[in-house]
C-alpha cells in the first residue's frame, strides 16, 4: 500500500539551549523521528555519526544521549519547514510550505550567523523561505540520509568536518 500525502505539523519543535553556537537544520522530520519525537532518529541516517566523528565523541544512540550529545557540543537543531504536505519522508514530495520561525532560537541562543543545512533540500528550502526575512547565509552540507548513496560516510565526515570544525572551539 502506497503512503497518502498528509499535511503535517513539525511535531516537536527546535532544540537548542542559551550555550548553542551553531544551528543545523534539515528540511522536514522523517517518519521515523516524527514517531521519536526528536532528529534523525532512523537509524540509517548517518547525521549521529558524522556528528560523532566531527567532534571527536561517541555516536550516541538514545534520546537522552542525543540531548547530551548536543548540548556537550552547543548545538541547536530544527528543519526549515514548520508545517506542509508529504508523502511519507519523502523530500521530493515536500508541498504546501510553512516555514520555520527560526527568531526565537537565534535570539535565545549564541547562534548569530553559523547556520548549516543538511542536504540540498534544507538548502534550497532555506535560501527560499528563511534568508529573505533573516539575512543570514546557510552553508549548505551534503545530506546524511541514507538517500543520499552518492557520498560514503567518509566522504560526509571529511565535508561536515572541514565546514564545522572552525566553530568547534569558539
């Protein structure tokens, strides 16, 4: 049986602390983490362990691991769509866009202009919907979904890597 289009609220917000130093966004919440509650929770997706390689730590593997994991290494995440239609997790199907209000995080955190976006979706949907009204340029990384079979888990730690790191020790 084929998934319908659904139109979907984000579902459980951003998480970000006053220490967060950097923002990364994706497009929109699989169906595996829209049933977590929280980021990249299918367990293919390669965004935990490319993280883990980046700042040198261990993957973390349960929700509250993940939040530590986080916060250890001032991060704040969110996608950039608050609301639209989908089928299933599939970004290609993505219509009928609310975009996130990113004003609270980048307010209530030390955010100021290190925003990433995980894949060419984020990406594109970022350049068109948040840096009109936020002024604020996104760096654009490769996708870690398991979708993206083009780059090897090496290949997005040496990209993620080289974009983050400089940000790692302010």
């Amino acid at each position: 049986m084929a998934a319908e289009r659904q139109y979907l609220s984000h579902g459980f917000g951003p998480f970000y602390t006053p220490d967060s130093r950097i923002l990364i966004l994706g497009s929109f919440p699989s169906v595996k983490s829209r049933e977590q509650s929280f980021f990249y929770g299918h367990p293919r997706n390669r965004f935990w362990p490319v993280l883990a390689a980046v700042f040198h730590d261990e993957a973390p593997q349960t929700l509250e691991e993940k939040r530590s994991f986080l916060r250890r290494h001032r991060i704040a995440l969110y996608d950039v769509i608050e609301s639209c239609s989908i089928i299933g997790s599939a970004d290609s199907s993505i219509q009928d866009i609310v975009p996130a209000d990113l004003r609270p995080i980048l307010s209530g955190s030390r955010v100021e202009n290190r925003i990433f976006t995980n894949g060419g979706k984020a990406s594109s949907l970022y350049a068109r919907y948040l840096l009109p009204t936020l002024g604020i340029p996104a760096v654009s990384l490769p996708s870690t979904s398991p979708a993206n079979a083009a780059c090897s888990l090496e290949q997005l730690i040496c990209a993620w890597s080289r974009a983050i790191s400089p940000f790692c020790s302010d």
